[in-house]
C-alpha cells in the first residue's frame, strides 16, 4: 500500500516543506506517465519537489526495501537518498529542477511490485489520517481513484463541481474519477481519506452527495482506522474487506434525489463547471492581483453574474473567497519560516504589509506576528 507523505517511515528520507515558494523560480513542471520501470535516481545534495496535478508516487529504494509514499505536499529529499516517481494514472505533474535528471546521477531502474495494484479487485492507493490543528488548507487535486472522505471531528468544507460541501462527524463525502476537489477547516479537524478503484461497481449516484453514515459504516470505518494504525498479518486483506463493506452499505442505501437548486440539472451543470474553473483559478492564481472582474473574465461572465454564481452556490461573494483563499496561503507561507510578513504580503499581491496585517487580523482575530508566536509555543 502507498504511504501518506506525513507516514513516519518518510522521516529518514526527507522532510514536509509548508511551500517551496522561495525557490519557485528553480522549479519547473516536470511530466510523468504511467510506467512499469521507475528511473531511480541519487544526489550527492538536498533537493526539492512539490505535486501539482494527478496522482504521483514518490518511490524510494533503501536497500532491498521500496517505500511508495503518494507526494500530496512539498517536500526535501535529503543527499545520497535513492529515489524516483512514477504516476498512478495515465499522467501526473510535479514540480522540481528538471535539469538534475542527468545521466551520472541515474543509478538503476526498479519495479514498484508493492505499490502496483491490480484492477482485477478493490484496490486501496492511498490511506491515511489527516488532523488539523486550528484549520487546514488543501489547495487542490484531480487524480484518476475515487477518493473518499470520512470525518471524525470538527467540520470540513469541500469544494467540488460547484458546491461547497460541508461534512460534519461520521458524514461521508465520494469524488469522482478526475474530479478536481479543494478542503479546508476554520477550526480543529480530523478526517480519513481513501483513494480506490474497484472494477464492476458504479458509484456515480453518490459522487458530490453528503452521506449521513449509518452504525454499520461507522464500525467500518473504526475497524478501518484499528487496522490502520497496526501492523497486523494480513493486513492489507482485512482493510480490502472493511472498505468493501463500508462500500456496499454506501451503495445499499436509498438514492437520494436532489433537493439543491430549482434549476434544471442542464443549467446546474453549466452553473458548477463556471464555479469549478473559477475556484481553480483561484487556487492557480493565489500569489498575485488577481479581482473578480479578471475572475469573470476568465470564466466568460459578467462580474455580477459570478457573484450571483458565488453567493448561490457556495454563500460567499467571489471577492471573499479569494480573500479566505489568500489568507490560508499566507498561513502556509508564515509556519514554513522562509520569508519575513512583508515578503509575504508582497508574493500574495497585497499593496503593504499594513494592509496584509489589517486584512489578516480582521479574518482570523489575531496579527500575523500573534499567529507565529502560537506556532512557536505549540512546539
């Protein structure tokens, strides 16, 4: 089974970065496809990667052990550790310095036999707990699976095809295949994420749709969490066949029918692709000037159309959310240490750093110096 990025087993290896923004302009897009042969490669320095778009396996050989961890997140690989990536679909995106690809640094080819799957049967490509602490900002991601998201505590937003979808405890939430999908949290959260495929079975019907879960899911979903955080024989098994239950329960249940808008399901489709590619670009544009008339722009509306759009659809006015959008970055940017509240209030398209200040302040209660202070004393 692949590892989160945030798996213990990756602490030799490297190291989480909050954002490699610093050295952006060392980091191109780099390609990859789908492939059974892996270049494993080795540096005598640190070096840097971040994902971008699909699902893309960082490989790494210690040994005659493969550790496949899925690259969610901007991380630093230490010096003399030998690694690869690899895509679990068709294609992936990441970011890094292409030029270090070179021949003397090319070490061997390995196969990914443990992390390969195999479409005959449900297959798990990633698993994992995630918690955030005061909140949490996902910026985004489309990948071939079915990702599903189960909460634990606090309450999750969900932005996907136009709405946002809003889970509270032991709610369930399915993406689509390539479904692009954005989470945050305004307070503490946890929630469990599945990304599968499981040939023969249909799930569109409960793609987008807030699941309540019933007591038979939610002892799915415990034994799928006790399992986890063992290492018991048989393991990967016994979790196939708790999420093969927790997915037929899911399948079992009455349709539900589709209570949200008085708009025909044409003009709804319309409506959410519109909101869809503005919400990306947003997330694209983060470190910039980007205005809502440049928004409906983009998306080929009126600006009072889009916000019709925002403030049906998602209850927020597009200036707002790319406001909270900005904001979150920020938070990224002050826990990583790399650049001082002016640099950052510049990188993110902001006029001063008294206006990044009184903006931050007047969202979250607190300055940016108070939010860094509570970084420092929680560790």
């Amino acid at each position: 089974m692949i590892h989160p990025m945030i798996d213990p087993s990756f602490a030799p290896f490297g190291k989480i970065e909050q954002s490699h923004t610093a050295q952006s302009d060392l980091l191109q897009p780099i390609f990859l496809e789908e492939k059974n042969n892996v270049g494993l490669y080795c540096f005598p320095y640190d070096t840097s990667w971040d994902y971008v778009d699909g699902m893309t396996v960082l490989l790494i050989q210690d040994q005659d052990v493969q550790h496949p961890f899925y690259l969610d997140r901007p991380v630093t690989i230490y010096a003399g550790t030998l690694f690869g990536f690899y895509s679990l679909g068709q294609s992936s995106t990441i970011l890094g310095n292409a030029g270090l690809f070179k021949e003397e640094y090319h070490v061997m080819s390995a196969v990914p036999a443990d992390a390969a799957p195999q479409l005959h049967n449900i297959d798990i490509f990633t698993l994992f707990r995630q918690t955030g602490h005061g909140g949490l900002y996902f910026r985004g991601e489309q990948h071939p699976p079915i990702e599903l998201v189960y909460v634990e505590k606090g309450m999750l937003h969900n932005f996907c095809e136009g709405q946002d979808l809003v889970l509270q405890p032991t709610q369930i939430l399915l993406f689509g295949p390539n479904q692009w999908h954005m989470q945050y949290a305004d307070t503490d959260v946890q929630f469990l994420t599945i990304s599968f495929l499981w040939e023969d079975h249909d799930f569109s019907d409960w793609y987008n749709r807030i699941i309540t879960s019933s007591s038979d899911m939610q002892r799915a979903v415990k034994a799928i969490l006790r399992e986890y955080s063992q290492s018991q024989p048989d393991r990967e098994e016994y979790l196939n066949a708790q999420l093969k239950l927790l997915l037929l329960q899911i399948l079992r249940q009455p349709k539900q029918t589709d209570k949200s808008r008085g708009t025909s399901p044409a003009v709804r489709q319309m409506h959410h692709q519109i909101i869809n590619k503005a919400l990306q670009i947003v997330s694209a544009q983060v470190y910039g000037k980007l205005t809502v008339p440049a928004l409906a722009a983009a998306v080929n509306v009126s600006t009072s159309q889009l916000t019709n759009l925002f403030q049906t659809y998602l209850d927020v006015s597009p200036a707002k959310y790319i406001t909270k959008i900005r904001l979150e970055e920020s938070k990224i940017l002050l826990a990583s240490k790399q650049m001082s509240i002016g640099e950052i209030a510049s990188q993110l398209g902001y006029s001063s750093i008294q206006h990044f200040t009184k903006q931050f302040s007047s969202w979250y209660g607190y300055t940016p110096s108070t939010y860094i202070k509570s970084l420092h004393s929680n560790n």
